[in-house]
C-alpha cells in the first residue's frame, strides 16, 4: 500500500464518482449529478493550485482512494500571527475497498 502525492487529474476524477455521488444523492439542492467530463477539467486546473494536495492512495498499482487537501495561509493581523492551517475537502476509498483501514492510511 502507498500513499504519494499525484497531479493525475484523470485518477481524481475516477475516484471523486463516488463521493460525489453520495454528495449529490443525499444534497441534490447543492449538488449536480456527476458528470466525468467536466470533473477531469475540473480536477485538470485544481491539480495545478499550489494550495491543493491531492494523494492517492494505490494497492498493488491500482488506486483506491484520494484526499484533496488545501494549505491554507493566514496573514499577520492585529488579532493573530501568521499561520497556516489544513483543510480535508474529499476523503474517499473504492466501492469494496472499505473497511479495510485504508482511510487511516490517507489520514497519517
């Protein structure tokens, strides 16, 4: 099992189906349904933000799983100092790759 960083927009896009459409069946309000095309342009420009990681996670060669994560920096102000935070947008595994302990693979 590996973890690596990936700028593979095409594996993101095959690996967001799922969380996507878990997103878009339970919140159809504010999600449209997936649409593979458009998320490949999508994940083509955010792979390329400096802000984002994205890992992939791979077993025996195959993808499994993704997080996309964004470092996300705050300026000085009269209240704090400079600083730098995360923030976890996606986390997703494989239809039957689940429960596996891949997740907190991702996570560490």
């Amino acid at each position: 099992m590996i973890v690596s960083q990936t700028w593979d927009h095409e594996v993101i896009a095959k690996l967001n189906q799922k969380v996507h459409n878990l997103h878009a069946k339970l919140y159809p309000r504010y999600f449209k349904e997936n649409n593979y095309c458009s998320m490949k342009e999508t994940f083509e420009r955010l792979v390329k933000n400096n802000s984002f990681v994205f890992l992939v996670l791979k077993d025996h060669e195959e993808p499994i799983g993704y997080a996309w994560i964004e470092i996300k920096n705050y300026p000085e102000s009269a209240f704090k100092n400079k600083y730098k935070s995360v923030y976890v947008h996606q986390l997703s595994i494989a239809e039957g790759q689940t429960q596996k302990g891949y997740g907190k693979k991702l996570k560490s």
